[in-house]
C-alpha cells in the first residue's frame, strides 16, 4: 500500500526532472564572432545581435559609415589593434563609446543600439 503512494510521486519528480533538463538544453548560448567574416586588422559590425546579419568592415576612421550601416549597429568586432570610437553623428560627434583592441560585443546596449553615424581607428572619445 505504501508503495502505491510514492510511485505517483516519483513519477512527479521524474517528470519535472525530465522537463528541466530538456528546457536547460534549449538555452541558447550567444554565438561568436567568425574570424573569417571578419577581417584581421578590421572594425566589423553587424545590424543584428550576435554578429548577424549585414554586416560591413572598416579599416580606418570613417566620418561616415554610409547609407548601409548608418544607425544600424548591434554588434561589433574590433580586430583593429587599436582603440575605436563611435558616434551617434557625422564627423565624429555625439561619442557614445570607445572599443579597446580585441573587444566585441554581441549586443549593445539598448540606448547605443542602431545609432553609430561615424567611427574613429585609433583613439578615444
């Protein structure tokens, strides 16, 4: 009789057990930045988060991302050697952050998201 009333019970556990595992493994880790999209030696950025979607590759300042990628930016790679700079405006105005040499990120913050107009290799805000 006792036997009765803890299979219902173990039956539970197994199944919630059963549940947390299969939900644990669904978890989705952020993906990293593929070297061979981006270029040694490059600033790369995506318009999606974890370095998907377009993206472009800039080697040197630029006082204008372009049409493309203007407020676009939601990830990034600085494989540049050096420190980078972006700005929500043209000409290197409106410096919302700088990128130390080696530094990505696979998603910005929600208020620098798709805002980046220009970008400075080589130095800081």
């Amino acid at each position: 009789m006792r036997l009765k009333r803890i299979t219902p019970r173990l039956w539970a556990v197994a199944a919630i057990l059963t549940f947390t595992a299969g939900t644990t493994s669904l978890t989705a880790h952020p993906a990293a930045a593929d070297p061979n999209q981006c270029p040694n030696g490059s600033f790369c950025v995506w318009e999606q988060s974890s370095y998907r979607g377009d993206f472009r590759h800039y080697t040197s300042s630029n006082p204008n991302v372009g049409n493309y990628m203007n407020d676009r930016m939601t990830s990034y790679w600085n494989r540049t050697g050096k420190t980078v700079s972006v700005y929500e405006h043209s000409n290197y105005t409106g410096c919302m952050f700088s990128i130390g040499a080696g530094k990505s990120e696979a998603a910005v913050a929600s208020h620098f998201n798709d805002k980046m107009t220009s970008l400075r290799v080589g130095g800081g805000c």
